[in-house]
C-alpha cells in the first residue's frame, strides 16, 4: 500500500513540474525568435563586433537552455505517466545534467572571450555546475537503485 501511495506521489508532483516546464518550453520558443530578431536590429543599428559577439553568444547560452528544459520535461513526462526510473527516464536527468554542465563551460569560454577581446566585464559563476553535476548525481543514484531492486526481484 505504501508503494502506490508513494508512486501515486511522485506523479502528483510530476504532473505539477511538468506543466511548469511546459510553459518554459512555450516561452523559450517565443523568446528564442525574439532575441534573434532584436540580436539582428541590434548589430545592424550598431554594427560593432562585440554587439555581434554579445548577441551572438547570447543565442547560443538561450539555446543551451532550451535543450536542458526540454530534457527535464521529458523527465517529468515520464514520470507523470508512470515510467518510473527506467533506463529512458533516467536518460533524461542525465543527460539533462550534462547539457548543463556543457552550458556552464560554453557560459565561461563566452565570458572570458568577451573580457580578453572586447573588454565586456561580464562574471561567471560555478552554479551551472554544480547543478549539472547534482542532476547527473541522482541519474546515477536511480540507476543503481533501479539495478538493485531488479537484482532483488531475480533472488526472490
């Protein structure tokens, strides 16, 4: 009984986080458009290379960012439906966590790029990854803990 109230929990949640993420997706796909179209008014005004620079690496990190909503929806998608911690669930996270970890990386070459040749002061952080690498983190742990239960049901 406490398993399916448990189950019955975790899509509950998933249903919430996925709907939250499916409006992310929505507005990562409004805003993508957007920011191309004022990145091109912007350097066709301007026309300077840090402007291109800034707008250009901009859409990439924006990009990056839709990628890593869409895999967490997925996540949550599979969740919601009762997929709990397979092997494509899992995947998700996963791979989630490493587009993260990509983003962080791609965010810290943008920023000292732009400093050493443009003279942009722009900060980057070590936030992105540490959550790349919590996300990658529980990827691995759900793994093991699905291959444990599966080696208890082959025992019993």
């Amino acid at each position: 009984m406490k398993n399916f109230q448990n189950k019955a929990k975790i899509v509950k949640v998933s249903k919430i986080l996925r709907n939250i993420l499916f409006a992310g997706l929505v507005l990562w796909l409004a805003g993508i458009p957007v920011v191309l179209v004022q990145a091109f008014g912007l350097w066709k005004n301007i026309g300077s290379k840090a402007t291109l620079y800034l707008q250009g690496g901009a859409v990439v990190l924006i990009f990056l960012s839709f990628i890593i909503n869409l895999h967490l929806f997925r996540f949550f998608d599979r969740l919601k439906n009762g997929c709990l911690f397979d092997v494509k669930t899992v995947g998700h996270l996963n791979s989630a966590g490493r587009w993260w970890i990509a983003l962080w990386l791609l965010e810290i070459l943008f920023y000292e790029i732009g400093h050493r040749f443009f003279q942009i002061s722009q900060a980057w952080n070590v936030d992105g990854l540490f959550v790349g690498l919590a996300l990658i983190f529980v990827a691995w742990l759900l793994r093991e803990a699905q291959e444990l239960q599966e080696e208890q049901e082959l025992t019993v």
